[in-house]
C-alpha cells in the first residue's frame, strides 16, 4: 500500500472513529426530522431524532437502527402491551372504543377487539391472559383463555372506581393499577360522571382477588411500572407534572418520594405518561419531545423526538429489546440495544 493511500485511510478511521455515534443534546432542542415515514426514501444513519443528552445513553441504541411509523390512523392511542406467545403488540385507539394489534409476522394491524370498554391500559399476566383498564366501565378486566371476561376491580369501600389508567403485572400474580379521572371527565375516551373516589394507586391481590389502595399520594396517577427486581414501584403523577417512586416490601408501599421532574426541550415541564423500565432500571417515559429516558438515579440520558405526542411504551419483539411507542395517531417503534425489565 502506497504512503498517500495508507495516509487517507488513517484519516478517515480516525474522522469516523471522532463522530458521535448518536445526535448530542443540542438536537434535543429542535424538531424531529423531515422524514418518509412510509420507508421508500429513509434517513441516514445514525437516526438524527434519537438524541443522547448523557454519554452513557450511547450503549442503549444501536448506530444503524431507525425510527419506523408502523400504523396511523387512530385518534389517541394509547396503552401497548406485548404478547410473546401470539407475537402481535395490543394497544387501545380509545374514542374509538377499540383495541389494535400489530402482528410481528408481517406487518398486519388488525382490529383485535371492539367495543373494548374504552379502553386505556393493558398488559399481560405471568399466566399469559390480557388484562385491560376500561374507561367506559370503569374498571380493570381479564380476558381468559375461553373468551370470557372476569372483573378484577371496578369498585373500592363500595364505591366505584374513577376511571383505571394502567396496569402493570406482578410474579406474585398481583395487579397493580392506577385509578386518575381522565376517563370521566368528558364524553370522548368515557362517559361523564362525577368522581366517587380520590385517586390512588391500587393492587388486586392474585391469590384473595382483594383490592387494596397502596397510596393516595398522588394528583393524578397515570402510567406505572416495576423496577427489575420489583423493589421500586415508579408512578408517572401527571397531574402534579412528576414521577414519583416507592420502595416496595410485599404488598405495601412505603418511603414515597421524588424521582424526576422532567422538562420540555426549550422549557418548561414535561409531565410523564406511560413508562416502562429496562434491564439495567432506566425509566422510558412517553413525555415530550416523545419519549424521554431517565436513569436510575434520576437523570435524563436520552430522547426520542416523534412528530407526535406521546402516550405510552412498551418493550416488545421476540428478544424484548424493540421500544414500541403508541404516539397520538400512529404507531412507532425502534430497536435498542437493551431489553424490557419485565415479560408483561
């Protein structure tokens, strides 16, 4: 090899070597990109809207992996769930009172289930069945293997319900969910009705079906979800525009404290919708500019700028490591270099 060209290939393994393998903090603060969401003309590597604002969200998102628009169409979608028997992804178009299902064989979205309830939430339990949080009955359902539907929770004191958000499944066979009044206070994802309740946090004991308020210290309680090992519980308090954290002993909460308050690329916050952590324990949260990644100990690393706002995640695929982001009217997804914490 010729002096000049082994000069030139130094060069230029050194320039690539030099460039950062995702966007800097700095693109944080702009707006997504102009893209082809259909695919035919893709943007060029590395994806300028997944956005590192902390070195160490480098690890967690491959370099050569893309933002993909997988459906539009609905109205305010919410609530993705991932079921690693069927391989389809279940989410709720809420007014339109149904449930989606992406199909990870081909492609497909299908209409899964409709009247869904006016369904928000939903996730699977250690025994496989859907469980679902519904606006218009005010309740949490499971689905069972033959078809039929068994209310886990619709009332608490004998009262009802205000309007379940999301659940989250425990190995115990516990569910846990959040109970805000978003659902009642129109008649677009609902029915109007005057709250019977405060809003709190709930579990339905797997074994007793008992339904137990674990705290009421909370605005407006939306997403949740487990640590790893299931000793922390994060709750997404959209009303107080703050995610909040307590350690779990049992079937008890206690030391309820601040996690995060996050913030709005340019200003002013950005409260938290659905959130789901990974394997290593960092919180992925639908929050403005789409979804924003926090760690452990309470900083935000990375985002995910989408053109619309986001409701809620999910972890996904056959290897658990694909981020599925249920965004206003669309469906998007990317693959990462981490997995989901939990099955369900």
């Amino acid at each position: 090899m010729n002096r000049n060209r082994r000069e030139l290939l130094t060069g230029l393994a050194a320039g690539a070597a030099a460039l950062p393998l995702l966007p800097s903090t700095v693109g944080a603060q702009q707006a997504p990109a102009e893209r082809d969401w259909s695919g035919t003309s893709p943007v060029r590597y590395p994806d300028p809207d997944i956005v590192v604002l902390e070195p160490r969200f480098r690890r967690y998102v491959p370099f050569n992996t893309p933002l993909q628009r997988l459906y539009t169409g609905t109205l305010w979608a919410e609530g993705p769930a991932w079921n690693g028997v069927g391989r389809y992804l279940v989410w709720s178009d809420i007014p339109n009172d149904a449930q989606l299902r992406f199909i990870d064989d081909d492609g497909r979205v299908t209409r899964f289930r409709a009247p869904s309830g006016y369904s928000n939430g939903n996730t699977f339990d250690y025994n496989g069945r859907q469980i679902s949080c519904e606006h218009g009955g005010r309740r949490v359902v499971r689905y069972e293997a033959d078809g039929s539907v068994t209310v886990l929770a619709d009332r608490f004191d004998g009262r009802r319900l205000n309007s379940p958000n999301d659940a989250v499944a425990h190995p115990d066979g516990s569910i846990w969910f959040t109970d805000p009044t978003y659902g009642i206070g129109g008649n677009y994802e609902g029915f109007a009705a005057e709250s019977e309740l405060d809003t709190a946090v709930y579990r339905v004991d797997g074994a007793s079906g008992r339904i137990e308020r674990v705290t009421d210290e909370v605005v407006q309680p939306n997403g949740l979800c487990f640590s790893p090992d299931y000793s922390l519980l994060y709750v997404a308090d959209t009303g107080a525009r703050e995610t909040k954290v307590w350690d779990v002993t049992g079937s008890r909460l206690r030391n309820g404290r601040p996690f995060v308050r996050l913030e709005q690329p340019g200003g002013g916050p950005a409260a938290a919708d659905g959130i789901r952590c990974d394997a290593d324990g960092n919180v992925w949260a639908g929050a403005a500019p789409g979804v924003q990644v926090i760690a452990p100990d309470g900083t935000p690393i990375g985002a995910i700028r989408l053109p619309e706002v986001c409701s809620n995640v999910a972890f996904g695929g056959a290897r658990r490591n694909r981020l599925f982001m249920t965004a206003s009217q669309s469906l998007y997804a990317v693959y990462l270099s981490v997995t989901g914490a939990h099955i369900c």
